[in-house]
C-alpha cells in the first residue's frame, strides 16, 4: 500500500463530500443550510479514514456506505419522512458513484499509478488546482444534467388541495410559490399557508405550532397545525402528504385567485 497523508485524505473528502451534498440539494431542489453541509461533509471525511484499515468484504463496504450516506442525509437536511429520506439517500449515494466515476476516469487518463482504492474510498496524489478544478467540473456536469432533465422544475403554478384535518374536508385552489420553503422547525416537515376564512373553527387547545416567516416588508409567526393528511392535485398526477403542517393566515393570499401557498417540496 503506497503512502497515505491523512491531512490529503481528510481535505480531499471534505471538499468531494460537502459539493455532492451541494449536488444534492440541488437536484431534489431542497434547501439548505451551510452549516450544515459542512458538518455533514466532516463526518464524511472522518469516515475516509476506514481506508488505513484492514480491506472488508464488498458486501460489508456496500453496507457501511449506505448507512454513512444516509447518517450525513440526515445531518445535512430537515427530516421531511421517510419516503424522502430514502429518496436522498439513493440521490447522494447515485451522485458520489457517479462524481466518483467521473473523477477516476479522468485520472486514470493522467496518473492511474498514484491511485489507492481500499473500502470503497479513493484516495490520489493530485495537485490542489487540479483537484479543484476536476471537482468543480463535475459539479456542473450533475448541475447540467438536472436542467437537461427538467428536475426540479414546477410544471404549473396552479393546483388543487384536500385538506382532512378531524372529520372535516375542506378544499380550495392554492398557488405553488417557488418563494415559499416554509418548515415545521422541529421536524423539517414543509408549510402550506392557507387563509383563515377557509379553514373551520379550530379548538384553541389544539396543539399549535408557529412558524417563523419573512417577506418583503414583513415578518413574524404564524400559527400552524398538522392535519391528519393533505391530498395535492396537480394535473393527473395525486400526491397524499401526512408530514405537513398548515400555517393560518390572517389575510388573504390573493384577490380571489388562490386560497393557499404549497411549499414546492410536497410536488417534487
């Protein structure tokens, strides 16, 4: 085994680790905080460190992949259910095969002897400016192929809600705000905002929770409850939402248009 330099090593992941998160993000359009990604991207890092030791089974290398894949999901994004979370975590664990694919074909082209590959990380002598540059090179390579794609993109603006909150069904037409990434702060759970004159009479023992918001010359809280589920109509295609919250608002959306704002997440 050739020389290994643990400070090489940790940088290198970092940096690989924190644009595929930033990959990520974009391609599911999900929104997210620096802060974050960077911690996300050091436990990954810390976990290239797996390649000093002993090489393990395929099997058992798969394994721990896809359970340190979904660990940094989970740091670098609000909880929006399960079915989400798998989503990422096959979108983070598809990209770093792809950025990884991508990158050795590059190098094998250039300097395939420098080159240690031990329980699935890869470690290569390589200079920082080229190292940069070949990272963000494949950043744009994923980012174009979401526009080639269409991911992440809205079809309408316009779509359909059900709402079916304690016996009670009450639908209207709502606007998909590209603007509006409102979330339930404990549990990352997206926010529609909806008028109050559609909304029923809510027992104030209900348990409420309030949602911080800003907007052009405004900020504030708005209160907000989780209804037993929400059916999104949107064209022909259906989508049934339990880990979302309504936010009431005091004023109207529109003049007479739409009666609620989706937060793009529960489409896409």
């Amino acid at each position: 085994m050739r020389t290994i330099y643990v400070d090489v090593l940790l940088g290198l992941n970092l940096f690989i680790n924190y644009f595929l998160l930033l990959a990520v993000s974009k391609f599911l359009s999900w929104e997210g905080k620096r802060r974050r990604f960077f911690l996300a991207a050091l436990i990954g890092a810390l976990y290239s460190l797996t390649i000093l030791l002993p090489e393990l089974p395929d099997i058992l290398s798969l394994i721990f992949k896809l359970l340190i894949a979904g660990v940094l999901i989970r740091i670098a994004f609000p909880f929006r259910g399960w079915i989400p979370f798998f989503k990422a975590v096959a979108v983070f664990y598809l990209m770093n095969f792809a950025f990884a694919g991508f990158m050795l074909a590059i190098w094998y082209c250039i300097s395939p002897a420098s080159l240690t590959i031990r329980n699935s990380v890869v470690y290569f002598s390589i200079s920082p400016v080229l190292f940069l540059c070949l990272t963000v090179l494949s950043y744009l390579v994923i980012r174009l192929l979401q526009r080639i794609t269409g991911k992440g993109k809205i079809p309408q603006t316009e779509c359909k809600i059900t709402v079916y909150y304690k016996g009670n069904e009450i639908s209207c037409l709502a606007c998909v705000d590209t603007g509006n990434r409102l979330e339930e702060p404990f549990s990352g759970y997206p926010v529609i905002v909806m008028e109050k004159e559609k909304l029923p009479s809510i027992p104030e023992e209900e348990p409420f929770r309030f949602i911080p918001f800003r907007a052009v010359h405004t900020q504030g809280l708005l209160k907000a409850f989780r209804p037993d589920k929400v059916i999104v109509q949107l064209a022909e295609k259906k989508t049934e939402c339990k880990n979302v919250y309504i936010a009431i608002s005091e004023t109207p959306l529109s003049a007479g248009t739409f009666s609620a704002l989706i937060n793009p997440d529960l489409i896409l």
